[in-house]
C-alpha cells in the first residue's frame, strides 16, 4: 500500500475549458497536476498493475460547499499521467471521504492492490 500526500484538487467544472471546438485541460489543471507529478518523482513508487482498492480524504481549502465527487476526475488524471497506474479502470473499491478544512487544501490518497477480485 502506498499513501500520498497531495494538493486539493481542482474542481471538475474547472478542470476542462473550451477553445473553438477542442476541450482542454485548464491553465488550473494542469498546474495540479504538475504539482502531483513533483510529489510523485520524488516517491519512487512503482506503477499498479492489478485491480486497486482507493482509499481519498479531501480536505477543502475553505468552507464554500462542495461536491466530493467533483474532485476525482482531476485527482484519478494525475495519477494516472503519473504513472502509478495504467489506467483508472483499475479502480474496482473506492471510497471518498471530506474532512474539514485546511489553509490551501490537500488531499490524502492510499493505494492498495487486491489480489483477489471477483
């Protein structure tokens, strides 16, 4: 199991814009996730492989109301652009909890393999 201390982050009704007919990554998300790829360089982790139970606690940088299903779209990108797992699909157990607020945000994330997965 690994455990990862990363920034909050952005919301998935900031993390895409539109130019002409193209949908990008904002200017937000991708300064998120180069701050993810920086925690992520200096881990050393290894990338999953295998089925992946997901353990989130988000805690939001103020008290504005907030979806918590917002902040993995962006969140599960990262990690995945960082090479802990091939692909988010791997994710078969997830569980998302919001905690109380943290001057700037973060996010805390424990990733596990399941062996055994029906």
């Amino acid at each position: 199991m690994i455990e990862l201390d990363l920034p909050y982050p952005p919301s998935v009704n900031h993390y895409y814009r539109r130019v002409g007919p193209r949908t990008l990554i904002s200017r937000e998300g991708r300064r998120f996730r180069e701050r993810v790829l920086s925690v992520l360089a200096g881990s050393g982790i290894r990338r999953f492989d295998k089925p992946l139970a997901v353990q989130v606690e988000v805690y939001p940088p103020d008290h504005r109301r907030r979806d918590i299903d917002n902040v993995q779209k962006s969140l599960f990108d990262a990690l995945q652009h960082g090479g802990v797992y091939r692909d988010d699909s791997q994710i078969v157990r997830l569980v998302i909890e919001k905690r109380g607020c943290v001057p700037g945000g973060m996010t805390i994330v424990r990733i596990e393999e399941i062996t055994e997965h029906r």
